[in-house]
C-alpha cells in the first residue's frame, strides 16, 4: 500500500473536501445523514462519488488476498481503501482471520448491497459480525449501503444480542 507523509496529506484534503473534520490527521467525522443505508441508484452514485474522492486520483484496481489458502478477491482498491460486495465478503467461507487480515490491510473499506440478515442466513450474520469486529478492532472506517437501514438489518433472534454490539460499532465506524 502507499504510505508516508504525502498520502496523509492528500487524505487530509480530500476528506475535508467531503466535509469530515480532521484531527491530528485522523478523519473523526462525517455527516452521513447525507448518505444513506439503502440500496438505491441514487445512494450507488454517491459511493461512486465518494470512493472518487477518497482514492485521491489513484488507479482502482483489483487485489486479492491470500490466507489459509482462501483467496478474497478485492474487486476495486485504491489509496488505501477497498470496495467490496457483501456477497463477496460474508457469503463465503471466511473466518475471522480472513476479516482481521482485511483489516490490516486496508483503513477503510465501502461494502455494497448489505441484504437484511434473518436465522435463515445464520452463517452470514456471523460473518458480518466477524467483519465488523475486525474492522472495529483495526480502526478502519466504514461507508457502506443496505437493503435497509442498518439498524434494521438484523431481523432475526438468534444472534440479536450480539448484533446491538455490531450496529454500535457501525455506528462508530462511520462517523469516520
């Protein structure tokens, strides 16, 4: 990945170009009551735009990761920042080391098309909630689109008590 004093930045400048506000070079906030939870073409051309803007002019390209022998393939990542399809990153068989591994890798990461998550797609939820975790725990922010709003997502029973846990930390993760 780019790194250094440059980066940061033109980091810098671009998310105060997108109105976050910078502290000690860190991104601490973003409105994102202007870009909403739902999967609409709308809410697509606004990640459009704000991927645009974060990637600082950086050629997006694919990467693929590999771990345990699982290969991920990252469809779009630039300037640090991965855009991926929820499909991509919880309807296959990953572990959390493969999310903590993304983590790592990455300081923020766009997740498109978040379905509403149920018991029937117990493995899933599991999942999403191992990829939040690792997000949360790696300091990456979050920009991501729904089905629904995000604290509707869930609309099962089993792992209700631990989704509360995830909504909080997307919640967090996202006031970038």
């Amino acid at each position: 990945p780019v790194q250094g004093p440059w980066l940061m930045e033109q980091m810098k400048n671009q998310a105060l170009s997108v109105g976050a506000r910078i502290e000690v070079d860190r991104v601490v906030k973003v409105d994102l009551n202007n870009y909403p939870f739902t999967v609409l073409t709308e809410n697509k051309k606004k990640i459009d735009n704000i991927f645009l803007k974060l990637s600082l002019g950086f050629i997006k390209q694919p990467e693929s990761i590999e771990i345990s022998g699982r290969t991920i393939l990252i469809p779009q990542v630039a300037a640090g920042i991965a855009r991926i399809n929820f499909d991509n990153l919880c309807n296959k068989p990953l572990a959390a080391s493969d999310y903590i591994e993304i983590g790592e890798r990455y300081k923020g990461i766009i997740i498109e098309n978040i379905p509403i998550l149920d018991d029937k797609s117990r493995n899933e939820t599991r999942r999403f909630i191992w990829l939040i975790d690792a997000l949360y725990d790696k300091n990456c922010f979050l920009i991501a689109n729904a089905e629904t709003d995000f604290r509707k997502i869930y609309q099962g029973e089993e792992w209700e008590f631990e989704f509360q846990r995830t909504i909080s930390r997307i919640v967090e993760m996202s006031q970038v």
